[in-house]
C-alpha cells in the first residue's frame, strides 16, 4: 500500500515538472496564431491578418499551461506543449 502511494507522488511529481517545463513559450502561441489564421483563410494570411493578430496577442502564462489574449478575448490555449487555436465566436 506505501508503495503504491509513493509511486503515485512520484507520476504527479513527473507530470507536474513536465508541464512546467514544456508550457509553450510565447513565441510559439503567436506561430500557432500566424498558421491558423493562414489555414482558415488564404486571403487574411497573404495580407498578414494572422501576424498582426499574433503581434498584439498578450501571452498569459499559468505554470503548467498558457494562453493569449487579444481584446478580453482568449484567441488561444497551450499545454504540454501544445498550443491549440480557439475558433472565433461570431460578434452579437
């Protein structure tokens, strides 16, 4: 049973300093943005709608993950190393 428990705290050790350590950087949150917004729209990514947005993002780190923001609006999420672009949400 002792075992158990300490190989646990070990794993939630592990996986704790791994997101830690691979949060993304904000570097690669405004690559992501740049290449999403040139996927989702050939016209907006030859005009350079993407690097704009990625320039006037503002990168929020959490520790073990991260996001970026531009105007109040989260435009997108990282963890892991991983940095995942959120789909625009049509004005009201």
């Amino acid at each position: 049973m002792a075992k158990a428990a300490v190989v646990s705290a070990v794993v939630a050790a592990s996986v704790t300093a791994a997101a830690f350590l691979l949060n993304p950087s904000p570097e690669q949150h405004r690559a992501k943005i740049k290449e999403s917004v040139a996927e989702r729209s050939p016209i907006a990514g030859a005009l350079g709608i993407g690097a704009l947005t990625a320039f006037t993002s503002t990168y929020h780190p959490l520790g073990v993950a991260s996001y970026t923001t531009v105007n109040e609006r989260t435009v997108s999420v990282g963890a892991l190393g991983f940095v995942f672009v959120l789909q625009p949400k049509p004005d009201k």
